[in-house]
C-alpha cells in the first residue's frame, strides 16, 4: 500500500525496496529519492547527509486519457489511494507547456497552468520532506536499539554492584558486631577515659587528650582554644552591653515619666481652656440675648410714647371745636385737615425713628457678632495648637515606648544568650609544656 496513516510512499518500477520498521515500503524509493541521494547514504547517517533540495524538471507528457477516466467522486467516497498510487507520479512530474485544449485548440489558460505548476512543485516538496522523516525515523529506531543494548549493560553492572554492596553490608555488620564484643570486654577501662571530640580514640587522662589534640588535629585544637577566647571576651562585652541598657532603660524611663507628666498637664490645659470656651460663648450669648431684649424693650416703649402723644393730639383736636366760639365752616375743615397733617408728620418721623433704631441696633448687632467671631478664631487657633501639641507629645510618647520596647526585647535576647551560654561553659583546655 503506497499510502500509510495519511503519508505517500510509492513503489519503485524494479524492487520492492527495503522496508520501514511497520511492514511499509520506504520512501526512499519515491522518485525524488532516487533523484536526490547519494549512493554511499546509509540509513545511519540520518537527514545530514541528504543532499540539498532541487526541482526536478518536468518531462513528461500528460496522458489525457488516463485522466479523463478518473472518476474524482468515486476516489473521495471509497479512499482509493491505488489509483492516487497510479497517477502521483504523473500528476507531479508531467510538463505542462505546449498543452492546448483537445477540442478548440487553444492555448491553456496561464493562470491555470500556474497553479497546476504550483500543486506539482508543492507536491515535489511534502515528498521531499517524507524522505527526510523517513530517514530521521530510521536514524532513531538505530538509536533507539542502541540504546536499550547500553541499558542492558548499566543494568547487568548494577546487579554486580547490588550484590557488592550486599556483600559488604554483610561483612559490616560482622566486623561491628566484632567491635562491639571488643568493646564489652574493654567497657570498664573505657569509661574512665577522655574521649577526642575529632577521632575515634580514648585516652587516660586530659593531658594525654591535649597532647594528642596538638598533635594530630592542630586546626581544631586553635579554632577551640579561639573560640573559648571569643566566648569569654563575648560574655564580658554583653555583660557591658546589658549594664549600659539597664542604665539607659532607667534613663528612658525616667524620661517616660516626665514626658507623660507633661502630657497629662497637656491635656488638662486643653480641658481647661475647653470649659473656659464653653464658658465665654456661654455668657456671650446671654450677653446678645439681653442686649436684644433690652432694644425691644425700648422701641417698644417708644413706639408707645408715640401712640400717646398721637392719642393726645387727636383728642385735642377732636375738643376743640366744642370750647371755641362758633366760626365759619371752613375752619373746622382746616383744623381737621392741619391735625391730619401733623398726625401724618408725627407718623413718618416715629417711622424714621423706628429705622434708624433698627439699623443702630443692626451695626451694633454686627459689631457684637464680629467681635464674637473673631474671638472665637483666636480661640479655635489657640485650641488647635494646643491639641497639635498635644499629638505631638503622644507621638513622642508612642516612640519613646516602642524604643523602651526593643530594648527591652534585646535585653531579654541577651540574658537567653547568656543563660545558654553560661548553661554550655566552654572546656577549660590546658596546655602542657
């Protein structure tokens, strides 16, 4: 079959050819394979030595007969990759110059024509590419056998190795159960001897343990001997470092305390000056509130006297005619008309009074208002520095006891760090002359 799993591989006119690792004929027996590589290619060389990609140019004449038999719908609907296997070769390799139509004899369309050359080339090329995977295919598989054979060595060295090592796990716990027997018997010795923190040996006394820790292992017996000086010269600078911390933990909190003292006179001078606030806009607004009552009290009586005094001018006029001697007629119309007058006059100036009482009391009452606004201002602004202040202060007073804190804490950290240290004394080392 020269198609398979949707990939072309056509027959060779004379062999068969070799065969792909699935039982299907190779590729490299299409006719671009044998255009295009080289008679000393082996399969193991892979893509590497296949020769450059060319065109192959086209020969061929087409069989127009063969053609027209195809039945295209038939193809599609039954997958007859035998007869695509019939006419690939044609198809891709035939020339399409000179061809004119069968019936007119005209000249193919050019268009036409390149896009057939188009589909050939395309074609010529996708083969190309399949010759190219099918050596890629055949390099791996050869990969693919060596591989398993080097497996097959690693695993047959790593039985060897297993049991080695299964053979020296058992001579191990021979020779541990040997030393163990030996160190039952030498226990009693043993357990008064100094032990080497480096090695496994023991000695009878210290002086033998530093001698032999001179002698063999120099680095650790100087690293030991720095160590325990830096021990000691650490223990006394944190025993410094925590006497000055006390003294400036004492000193803070000193400071602490004044500078809370100072806050909470703070605050009860804010509360103070609050009440004496609360106090004077008290007493201003009873203030403004008397004075208003006093003004209304005077127009009113004003406004009263007036009413009076038009009272009594009316009743006047109204007795005169009755003790005066009788006059003509006009005159008790003229006297009406001079008493109206006046009573209009009388009218117009008690309403003149009346405005310019309420534009006096108006100033006044701005006058008042402003005084009051611009005391409470100075007031406000005496407040607000006083309540900035007061932040201030517990910001500092928050800083300062968040400080007081982290010493605290250190302190703590350095008393843990002598208490372990002072818990693991460092081994007094003697040095022998």
């Amino acid at each position: 079959m020269p198609f398979h799993n949707g990939a072309y591989y056509p027959y060779s006119s004379l062999t068969q050819g070799p065969h792909s690792s699935d039982g299907i004929p190779s590729v490299l027996n299409s006719p671009i394979s044998h255009a295009a590589s080289a008679p000393s290619m082996t399969p193991s060389s892979g893509a590497s030595t296949f020769l450059p990609f060319k065109f192959r140019p086209r020969r061929e004449s087409v069989d127009w007969r063969r053609i027209n038999a195809v039945d295209i719908e038939l193809v599609m609907s039954q997958l007859d990759v035998d007869a695509l296997q019939e006419h690939i070769s044609t198809v891709t390799f035939c020339s399409l110059d000179g061809e004119r139509c069968q019936r007119c004899q005209s000249p193919v369309d050019p268009a036409l024509v390149k896009l057939l050359q188009l589909s050939q080339l395309t074609v010529e090329w996708l083969l190309h590419c399949q010759d190219l995977l099918s050596l890629n295919l055949r390099a791996a598989e050869e990969r693919l056998v060596a591989a398993s054979l080097e497996r097959e060595q690693l695993q047959a060295q790593s039985r060897k190795r297993e049991e080695k090592v299964k053979e020296l796990t058992a001579e191990l716990k021979h020779r541990r159960k040997v030393i163990r027997t030996q160190q039952s018997l030498f226990a009693p010795r043993i357990s008064s001897s100094h032990k080497c923190p480096h090695c496994e040996k023991y000695f009878l006394n210290n002086n033998f343990l530093q001698n032999h820790l001179q002698r063999r292992h120099p680095d650790q017996f100087q690293t030991q001997l720095q160590s325990d000086e830096e021990k000691t010269s650490q223990m006394a600078s944190l025993k410094q470092e925590i006497s000055s911390l006390k003294q400036q933990l004492v000193q803070q909190q000193q400071h602490l305390q004044a500078k809370i003292a100072e806050e909470k006179e703070q605050q009860h001078l804010h509360r103070e000056l609050q009440r004496e606030l609360d106090r004077f806009k008290s007493e201003e607004m009873a203030r403004m509130d008397r004075m208003i009552e006093d003004s209304r009290d005077g127009m009113r009586r004003e406004i009263k006297f007036l009413c009076n005094q038009n009272f009594q001018a009316l009743s006047e006029v109204s007795q005169t005619p009755r003790t005066k001697s009788p006059s003509p007629v006009r005159e008790p119309e003229r006297d009406v008309d001079r008493h109206q007058e006046m009573h209009l006059q009388a009218i117009q100036k008690l309403q003149l009074q009346m405005k310019k009482q309420d534009r006096k009391w108006e100033s006044k009452l701005q006058e008042i208002k402003s005084e009051h606004e611009s005391e409470k201002n100075q007031l406000q602004k005496k407040l607000s520095q006083v309540q900035s202040l007061v932040d201030e202060q517990q910001e500092l007073s928050r800083k300062l006891s968040r400080k007081l804190q982290e010493k605290e804490q250190t302190i703590q950290a350095q008393k843990e760090q002598i208490r372990t240290i002072s818990s693991h004394p460092p081994i007094k080392v003697v040095e022998v002359p």
